[in-house]
C-alpha cells in the first residue's frame, strides 16, 4: 500500500514538473510565433506602401493635371502647390513633392512620393519619377 | 476474462511533453523561415522596382542630353536632310541614328537595360524629339533547354 502511494506522488511530481517545462516551452514558442507575426505585419504594411507609392507615382506620370488628381484623392497642398500630403485612417502619410530642374534646352520634372510611417523620421517607401520636357 | 489495466507508467508524461514541445518549435521555426522569406521578397521586389525607376530617370537625362546636342544644330539647319546630317554629327556616344530614329541603352542597377528611342521631328514640327520606345530588357538570361 505504502508502495503504491509513493508511485502515485513520483507521478504526480512528474506530471507537475512536466506541466512547468510545458509552459516555460510555450513561452518561448508563442513569442516566436508573436515576432513572426508581427515580422510578417510590417512585410505586410510595406508591400502595401510600396503598392501605394507605386501606383500613385505611375498615375501622376501618365496624367495631364497631376494638381487636380491628388485634390481629388484628398490630399491637401502647401501654399505653392509643390507639396502635396495626405494622411490615411493607418496613420501613414503619404506626401508628393514636385520639382522643376532647368536645364540647357528644356526642364527636368521630378515628382517624389514618399510614404511616411508614423514616429518613423526615415520614409518608409520613397519613389521618384521624371519627365523631360523640352522648351522651344 | 481477460481484463487488462492502462498504466499511466513513470516518464510517460515528461515524452509527451518533450514530443508536443519538439513538434510546437518545428512548426515555430518554420513559421519563422517563411516570414523571413516573405520579408526578403518583398524588400527585393521594392529594390527592383526602385532600380529600373532609377533607370527610367536615366533615361529621361540621358533624352534631355540629346535634346541639348539637338537643339544646337536645329538653328543652322537649312532643311530636314541637312538637320540630320548635323544631328548624327552632333550625336554623343552611344546613340544611333537610323532615319529618323534616335536609340540608345540606359543600363538599370540589376543587370537589364532600357531600351530607348525617340523619333527626330522634322524642322517644321512644333518638338524636336517624341519617345517611340521605352523597353525594360531583362538581364536575367533564361536557357529553355
């Protein structure tokens, strides 16, 4: 009897000390899994940024009225119309600059979109487009 | 009757544990490896589609380059044979001249080119120069057999 009752405690030692070592396991597992996750997040976000950056780039590129495409897709302007900015629900902001380059025989137009991150100084997406229009 | 007991035997639990633990890393790792190469996928198609942007601002330099060696024979130029003649003269290294055609290769930061050409206006055209040809040519060579 005595005997039996010592095989009852060994197991229930085990099982309890089993029990530890499977929870101690999952915490290290799950925060695996958790970083994963959260990796796989940002892969996410930055694919769609860059979806974003490029779809709006190539817009702008093939239209004649850049100004009243980005007032129609609610982004809001500086003062001289060379800054663009838009902020969505995601807290990302997306801003279009435009800038003219002289050169000898005509103007380089640069337009630069840049998807900004929220608390992130660095854009998180930055694209650039040009277009060369030469002057008579 | 034969009537036979299950033993729940000493180190039984600790296996199942250890089994559940190995399987649930397993599974981690590898959850861990795909993200890793979700992550690497999209950082390179980010990068190349920021080199061959590259490539296209190249272009539009490389066509305004040409616009400037243009423009300074297009005043001389008595007629179009003649406005030509003076712009394959003028025509900086590597640019062709075929008819009317201008072409040229912009190389992009992963290996391919863009293949580039604009036709050459007639003096009494309102431009001088109109993109016909703006090819991404990769440089990725594939064997099919």
């Amino acid at each position: 009897m005595n005997r039996r009752g010592n095989n009852v405690n060994a197991l229930l030692v085990e099982i309890l000390i089993a029990i530890l070592l499977f929870s101690l396991c999952m915490t290290v597992v799950l925060g695996v899994f958790l970083k994963a996750h959260e990796s796989s997040r940002n892969a996410e976000a930055m694919t769609d940024a860059m979806d974003a950056a490029r779809s709006l780039l190539e817009r702008l590129s093939a239209s004649d009225d850049a100004s009243a495409l980005l007032a129609e897709g609610g982004f809001t302007s500086a003062e001289d119309g060379s800054v663009w900015t838009l902020a969505d629900a995601s807290g990302f902001v997306t801003q279009v600059r435009f800038t003219l380059e002289p050169l000898p025989s005509g103007t380089m137009h640069l337009t630069d979109v840049e998807v900004l991150k929220p608390g992130e100084a660095e854009p998180h997406t930055s694209l650039r487009a040009a277009h060369y229009e030469e002057v008579q | 009757m034969d009537k036979r007991e299950f033993h729940f035997g000493p180190g039984a639990a600790t296996l199942m544990v250890v089994v559940v633990v190995v399987i649930m890393s397993i599974i981690a790792l590898l959850t861990v490896l795909s993200v890793r190469s979700d992550v690497r996928l999209t950082e390179r198609a980010a990068e190349l589609y920021s080199l061959r942007r590259e490539a296209q601002i190249a272009a539009e330099y490389d066509l305004a380059r040409l616009d400037a060696a243009v423009c300074g024979v297009r005043a001389g130029a008595g007629d179009d044979g003649a406005y030509r003649g003076a712009v394959q003269a003028v025509l900086p290294d590597g640019y062709t001249l075929e008819g009317d055609i201008i072409s040229w290769q912009t190389q992009a930061g992963d290996g391919g080119a863009l293949d580039c050409a604009v036709r050459l206006e007639p003096l009494a055209g309102d431009h001088r120069l109109t993109w016909v040809r703006h090819r991404y040519t990769s440089g990725d060579q594939f064997d099919a057999e």
